[in-house]
C-alpha cells in the first residue's frame, strides 16, 4: 500500500451495502484520519453522519443519509464521496478542485484513487457551493463504483 491510498481491507469497511445503493444515493467516508475536524457532521442536514469524539473518524448512518453530498462539499480533506445505482451504471460524486471547471455532459477519464485511468466516465451534474467548491456527478460503470475518485479532462 502507499502512504495515503486506501488498503484494499479499508475500502471494504467502507463500501456501502450493495442493496442500499439500489434504492438510494449515499455518502462513502474514506476518512481514516484521527485528526480534530467535524465539517462533516455539522454539513450533514439529517444528522447521519457522527463522530464519537471531535477527533474519532466519522461513521455514517445509511438509513438517514440522503445522498444530498453537502458533506462531500465540505470535507476539508477530500475523503467524502456519493455513489448510487442507476441500472447499469453508477453515480459517483466527487468533490474537484481544478480550473477550468468541466461542464455537464462532457466526457473525461475517471481515475482510481492513486491516479490512474480506469475508464471512461461522463459527468451529469456539476454543483458549485457558495464558497467555489466543487462537486462532480460522474456516470461511470456500476463495477467501478468504488474505484474512479478522480478525473481527468481531456
């Protein structure tokens, strides 16, 4: 493993149940870190997100979430992701800090979480928060759901 990449083991703990993501939009916490921050718990609208101390990773409670990512536009540290079903495909929602910002219906390459190219993938919604960060909707394939967090524009 490299420093900083999720272990196979990790992501596993963190995969939300396959039947949870055939009903509904959830969020994905890679966040391992046992550092003092709680963006995520005071963005979260439904109080799905908790931690057990300002400095214990934060746990998501699936049944409240509603996939809304306001905690993927908060997260300082870039470790909150949506994904849910939509037949055939997945809907990942990362959160993009580049320029220039894609724009709806392009095509980019989506990347894994050390940076490399794993598939083709479109973004359907981009949404911008009042202070400039940035969250995309990518359309990726439903295998992948777990691995593209991150793009690439060509």
């Amino acid at each position: 493993m490299r420093a900083g990449v999720l272990s196979k083991e990790e992501i596993e703990k963190v995969t939300p149940p396959t039947e949870i993501l055939e009903k509904k939009v959830v969020a994905v916490i890679e966040c391992l870190e046992e550092i003092p921050c709680d963006a995520c718990t005071w963005s979260c609208p439904t109080q799905a997100i908790t931690k057990k101390t300002i400095t214990s990773p934060p746990e998501i409670n699936y049944e409240k979430c509603v996939g809304c990512g306001k905690c993927v536009l908060a997260c300082p540290g870039l470790a909150i992701f949506t994904v849910g079903f939509k037949g055939d495909k997945a809907l990942v929602t990362i959160p993009y800090e580049f320029l220039p910002v894609p724009r709806e219906g392009q095509e980019v390459t989506g990347l894994d979480r050390e940076g490399r190219s794993v598939c083709k993938a479109k973004i359907v919604k981009v949404v911008q928060s009042k202070d400039k960060t940035v969250a995309l909707t990518l359309e990726v394939p439903k295998e992948l759901f777990m691995t593209v967090r991150g793009v690439k524009i060509e």
